[in-house]
C-alpha cells in the first residue's frame, strides 16, 4: 500500500492512493493536486533520527574525486529540513552550485539495536523518495558535510507515498533517476550501493537503536547538477514513487 | 515532570575560546585546510536522552567517554528561548573532526540531561558550570569564554535553518573535557541549576 499525509482543507489527515487519487481516512477520495503534501510520515513521540549517507554510490563517489568510504559515512538532519512532495525549496542569491540528490529512504518499523544484517529486513516499515539537496558552497571540512549544506529548511524533500515494506520484494534492485525540466540528469540503480540497507541497518544498530519512524537515505548515484530557480526537480524510484519539487530563489 | 527534550538537540564545535585556540596550530592544515567559517554543527539523536540519575552503560568497545559539560538552550514559540538546561554532550574521543561524529556522539545514553529548565531569563554568559567525577574538581567551563554568543549563534542558525519549539540548542563544551570510565560518577553543576548526575556502568558481556 502507498501511504500519503496530507493537509486538505486546512486538516492533516493521512491517505492512501486508490485508483490515482487519495483516499483519505474518513472515506473520501480526493484529487492529488486538491492537498498539500506533507513528508509521509506518522507522527513520533520524540525527535525523528534522520540519518543520511554521504558517498554510498561508487560512481558518485568518483564524481566528486573521493574514494569510496571504507566506513559508511554518515550524517544526520533534524526534522525541521523536511518538505513534502510538490512543494518549494529555496536556492539563496549568488550560490554556485546547488544540485538534487535522488535518494532511496528507509523507514524504521520496530525498535532496532544490534541487528543482524540477515535480519534487517524485518526491521523496515517502508521506502520513500529523498531529495537530499547540498549547496556545494558551503561545504567546509568541519564535520563536513556540515548543517548549512545539508540541514536548510525546505532542502530535504521527502515522498509522494510510504509504500509498505511488504510491496517492495528487492529494495536492492530499484532503478533511480532525476529529471530536470523533464530533461534526464541522473541514472542509477540501488543494486550500487556501497553499503546495503541490510548493511547499513546493522551497522548503525551495532551502537544506536533505532526507533519506528526513523529514516536512512541511504546515498546518491552519479548525476547530479546545478539547479536553478524555476526548475523542476523529480526524483523518481522504480516501485516507491516520483517525487516533484520546485527551487525557489530569492527574492530580489 | 523531569524535563526532557521533545525536539532535535544541536550542539556546536569550538565554541569556547581556549578549544579554538587548541585546534588554530591545525587550521590550515588538511585535512581542514582553513578554519570554519560558520559554527560547525553537530545534532544529537533522541536514543542518546538520559535523564539526570540515570546509569549510562559504555559500549564494550569504548573503555572511556569525554565529559561534554554544557548549557542547552530549550526554545519556544517564534525563535524564542523558553529556557535552559545543563546537558552532559558525551563523546567517545576523537580529535579528527573531518567527519561528522555520529558514532562518537549518537550511542545510546550518550546525553544527560538535567531535570529541571530554569526560565528565569538567566545570562548563559555569567554562568560557570563544574564537572566532578567521583567528587573530584575536574573542570571549570566559564561560559563567558563562548566563540559566538547565544545571540549570534541563534542568528547564525537562523541563517538557513528553523529550531522549532522544544528543539534544543547546545552552546559547546570547553577545552579540557575531562575523561570517565565505567563506575565512576559525573556530576555537573552550576549555581542555580540542579546538579546533573549520571553513573557510567560497563556493558554486560
């Protein structure tokens, strides 16, 4: 099942796709653009682990002339950098270099800790779209990379749909791509990744628990370019959903 | 109610002026190759909350932590700050700090928090917080030492981020953070603020 939340008629409520609408929780079935997205997230009792990888891909690795990391490397956002499908993110004035980063999402399902990677799977609740952007910029070589490139409000948006782990039979072999103004910028295919999401769920349960709701994005493949206001960005994953955002810049 | 964050708890590098001065010889050097030019940022994962009186069992593979004395600012509504606290922002020792130090600073337990937010308006600057471990003196943090002062750090974040109510805000831990192992007791305090405790306990084998 596809899981939404969204905001209609100025009341959140949460939805699932029926025959390309939404049917919310009270019966009724609604067009896509007659809500607001919000992430496709239930709410949790206290703040949300976000985890993100950064160099999970080999070939975006090279992009960026590093080495494949022999540790995952691994950053963490807070919630507040979150957005839903179709809504804006902002490119400030006079950046460089501000590009997309098309992401499998992982969601947590049960308490996590010390979890064997044979046993991971029965620890996901579900996979969405990530939009991880990074404004290049900014990047310093101080727990880099730092929460001015990766923690800006609006410039990690997540969904259209929660799909139930249950629906997705090899997260592993999901092809990933990114369009531009419909032109194709990014390719990939999670089958890539440096380190699994079975890898990844043990590794970071081997010294933190994880909770339900939780999220790993787990990294981007090779493609990524500068974006500029205007443009519209869809990441989009084979099985989970294509997700639309808008840059904004600002104004003048 | 004991206190407890119900939002993201951020804590920052190199906020105190002796721990600046420490690392400036390292600066320019790689793999930093410049010093920051933003306060370097780092957050602290809900798994880590450990209520003042808690026992913290150290991981098997961390015989040590670094005692992370220091004042979180609780926020309101609007970018206001509702209170602050005395956060024990424990790490397993590092002294690279290319990377993001998730595993250093996110195992589970790894920051006590104090039980009671004090809201009376108090100056973080004319606070001095002491850390003792196992009643020993080990350290003086004197919060009139910041890099960057709440206000400016607030400004700072605000830049490109939000902090919502209940998101915390920690304002950095001084050089000379001292080291603690299993069984020993750290109590962190400052005047007018409850004392902080937490027990260290060794991992079950």
């Amino acid at each position: 099942m596809r899981h939404a939340r969204v905001i209609h008629q100025g009341v959140t409520r949460d939805a699932t796709e029926r025959d390309g609408q939404l049917l919310l929780a009270d019966g009724r079935l609604v067009a896509f653009d007659a809500v607001t997205w919000l992430p496709p997230l239930a709410p949790v009792p206290r703040a949300r682990t976000i985890l993100a990888l950064g160099l999970n891909y080999a070939d975006h690795a090279r992009e960026l002339a590093f080495k494949p990391p022999a540790e995952p490397l691994a950053f963490l956002k807070g919630e507040g950098t979150l957005t839903g499908h179709r809504q804006f993110t902002r490119r400030p004035a006079g950046v460089q270099f501000m590009h997309y980063e098309c992401e499998l999402a992982v969601v947590i399902g049960k308490t996590a800790k010390g979890v064997r990677q044979a046993d991971a799977y029965d620890f996901i609740g579900g996979y969405t779209v990530a939009n991880d952007y990074a404004i290049r910029d900014y990047l310093e070589n101080w727990y880099r990379p730092n929460l001015r490139v990766k923690n800006r409000d609006t410039c990690t948006p997540l969904g259209p749909w929660r799909v139930d782990a249950s629906d997705v039979a090899d997260p592993m072999q999901l092809a990933l791509q990114t369009t531009v103004n419909g032109q194709l910028t990014q390719q990939g295919n999670t089958r890539d990744m440096v380190f699994s999401v079975p890898f990844l769920i043990e590794y970071f349960s081997s010294f933190m628990t994880l909770s339900p709701g939780d999220l790993i994005l787990t990294g981007t493949p090779d493609g990524v370019v500068d974006c500029r206001p205007g443009d519209v960005v869809v990441t989009e994953i084979e099985r989970i959903g294509a997700l639309v955002n808008t840059l904004q810049g600002d104004p003048s | 109610m004991s206190f407890r964050p119900t939002g993201t708890v951020y804590g920052v590098l190199l906020n105190f002026r002796a721990e600046w001065d420490a690392l400036a010889p390292q600066m320019n050097e790689a793999p930093y190759k410049a010093p920051p030019s933003a306060p370097v940022l780092y957050v602290k994962t809900a798994n880590t909350f450990s209520a003042h009186g808690s026992a913290i069992a150290l991981p098997a593979d961390v015989p040590e932590v670094e005692v992370g004395a220091t004042i979180g600012l609780v926020m309101g509504d609007a970018g206001r700050v509702d209170g602050c606290v005395l956060m024990n922002d424990l790490s397993v020792p590092h002294a690279n700090f290319y990377r993001p130090p998730v595993k250093a600073k996110c195992r589970d337990g790894f920051l006590g928090v104090g039980a009671r937010l004090r809201t009376d308006g108090v100056d973080p600057a004319s606070v001095v917080l002491e850390v003792h471990i196992d009643g020993e003196l080990r350290q003086r943090a004197d919060f009139s030492q910041l890099m960057h002062s709440p206000a400016q750090l607030l400004s700072a974040l605000g830049s490109f981020m939000t902090l919502a109510p209940g998101d915390v805000l920690m304002l950095g831990c001084d050089a000379g953070r001292p080291l603690a192992r299993a069984g020993q007791r750290i109590d962190i305090s400052a005047t007018g603020f409850d004392v902080l405790s937490s027990t260290l306990q060794g991992s079950p084998s």
